[in-house]
C-alpha cells in the first residue's frame, strides 16, 4: 500500500479464501469431536461461533465475490427495461 496501489481485489480474494478454509478446517475439528465440539467444555465451539460471526460481520461470500467480479469487470449487467417486460410475463 506504500506504493499508492489499490489493493481491493487482493484483499478481497484473500479475505474470501481464507474464511472458506478457516470455515472448511473448524468444520472438521467439529466433525472430529462429534457433539462434544458444540459445548463450552471445548474451545472448538468457541471458534466455530467467532468464525460464523466474523464471516457474516467482514462480508459475506457474496459480497466478496461481487466486488471481485465488478473488479474484473465480469459482473453480470442490470437486465434493460424491454428484457424485464418480457421476464414478467
């Protein structure tokens, strides 16, 4: 960022795979400790529940996958007037 340079599509890759997989990896220490892992008595389910709300607070998938997508300028377009007339009916 020293160097002027925008960094939003970087960060919004990063931040999207590294939720994916902090998601993927708690999900298995979940699986490992079976219904244990939902309790207080392990700090599992203390990070599951941080990991969820941390995942909803920073951005959803969507978000981030939207503003990668506007960056690469492969966003779907909005749909003219005429072409929604004719989705309606």
């Amino acid at each position: 960022m020293m160097s002027g340079e925008n960094v939003t599509y970087l960060a919004s890759i990063s931040k999207l795979k590294a939720g994916r997989l902090s998601r993927e990896v708690i999900d298995s220490c979940l699986q490992f400790f079976g219904g244990m892992g939902f309790t207080e008595d392990l700090l599992i389910g203390r990070a599951y529940r941080d990991n969820r709300a941390m995942s909803i607070a920073g951005g959803t998938d969507e978000i981030m996958l939207g503003i990668i997508s506007n960056l690469m300028g492969i966003l779907p377009k909005k749909p003219r007037k005429a072409d929604e007339k004719i989705a309606k009916q």
